[in-house]
C-alpha cells in the first residue's frame, strides 16, 4: 500500500471534517485537529522530543507531523458556530426513527455511518484480558458521529456484536457504567473533554465473537458531538 492513503469519510460537512488516513508516514497535520489512533500499536510524531499517540487513545494536534501510524482518524472541527444544525446535515436522524425500538422522545441524533477500513488486532489484549498481543483477528472498523442537546440521558443499554469505544469531539460529556437498568445504580461517571478517547472498551471478550457489556450509556453536559468507533468482527466459522 501507498502511504497516506486518505479517505474522506462520509459524515464530513459543513462543521466536522473526517478522514481516515492509512499506512502514515510524515504526514502534516496544519490545523488543530482530533487525531485517534484505531490501531494496537503507537503511533509516532516527528518532532525533537518524543512525542506518542498510544494505541486505542487520541490526543489534539496542530501544526506538527505524523512519523509514522499504521492508520488516524483525523476529525477537524471547521466551524463552531450554530453547530447543533449538524444535525440537518446529509443522512443525520433521529435515532429513534433509525431504531424503531428506540424511544423517539429522546433526543439523540445518528450520522451516516462509514466503514474506514479492515484491520487486524488482538480483542483480548485491546480489553486487556492479554497483557500483549499474541492473537490476531481482522475487524471492520466502523465510524459515525452522535450529536445530544446539554443534560441528556441517552439511553442505558448493554447489547453490542462489536467492540466499541468512543471519542469526544465537541462540549462535554461522559460514559457512564450501571449494576442494573435503573439511573441509581450507576458506579463510574467518566468524564469526556474534547479530544478524549476511552481507550478501554467497556466489554468482555468471549469465544466466537462473542461480547457481553455491563449497562451503560453516555450523558450529555453540553451540547456534544462525539464519535463511535466500532470494531466489527469478520465471521469466521466455529
């Protein structure tokens, strides 16, 4: 493969410019941007002191050069203002008439969702049931942006058949863990800023592609913009 290969992903708009850039090798980054990194290995800036973007983490860069990365996610906020009207752009809805079994009186907003690319690493180390990678499993990495209105609940769940971990992108806000399906047993708040990736996921990792979660959901402080970063396994027979 070519390095840099940029591909620009399809919630990009007027506000939130997206890319997922692989096989990175000094790769200019001009404006203040979220770069996270997908992968299970580091990725590297060039400058005069060492400087790394850890494996499944993010951090914001500006005016610097990636060295090396096997792929980013690059997510550039372009415009601030009247910024909720992301939810007017192309192909954003409500969820509730996306899910037909999620409550419509819930204001919580789905971008399009992108498939960034195929990659390969080891699940059990990424929820650090390994202490190293010593297993390798290919995932399609899926995208997309949410958006919630200040002082959200957006809904306790605990069902995925993928690995999930997210990103904040714009205003304030948290991922938050529950004993049971009931707002009063909640036992972690972690708080998000802008630039902030959890870098562990929430599931356990089980036979067969197999993923169970505890409940959890994500609050809105402010308006917020964060992103869902999605690894979806490739079936394989069992």
């Amino acid at each position: 493969m070519k390095t840099n290969q940029v591909k620009q992903l399809n919630f990009s708009g007027a506000y939130i410019e997206a890319k997922y850039v692989e096989n990175v090798e000094n790769y200019y980054i001009n404006n203040r941007t979220i770069a996270v990194n997908p992968q299970e290995s580091d990725a590297y800036l060039k400058e005069a002191n060492i400087s790394i973007i850890p494996a499944f983490s993010s951090t914001i860069l500006n005016d610097t050069v990636v060295k090396e990365a096997k792929s980013l996610l690059l997510l550039e906020v372009v415009e601030t203002k009247n910024i909720g009207k992301i939810i007017f752009e192309s192909q954003w809805d409500i969820l509730g008439n996306l899910d037909p079994g999620f409550p419509k009186d819930v204001p919580l907003y789905k971008s399009p969702q992108d498939e960034a690319g195929i990659i390969e690493i080891d699940p059990y180390f990424m929820t650090r049931q390994s202490s190293k990678p010593d297993w390798k499993e290919q995932f399609s990495l899926k995208v997309n942006l949410w958006y919630a209105p200040s002082l959200s609940d957006c809904a306790i769940h605990n069902q995925h058949d993928f690995i999930e971990i997210h990103t904040q992108i714009f205003g304030k806000g948290r991922m938050q863990k529950f004993k049971e399906d009931d707002f009063g047993t909640l036992y972690e708040d972690l708080f998000m800023s802008e630039g902030y990736t959890t870098v562990l996921p929430f599931c356990q990792v089980h036979k067969h592609q197999k993923y169970t979660y505890p409940w959890h959901q994500y609050y809105a402080d402010t308006d917020c913009i964060w992103m869902a970063i999605e690894y979806h396994p490739i079936k394989t027979s069992k």
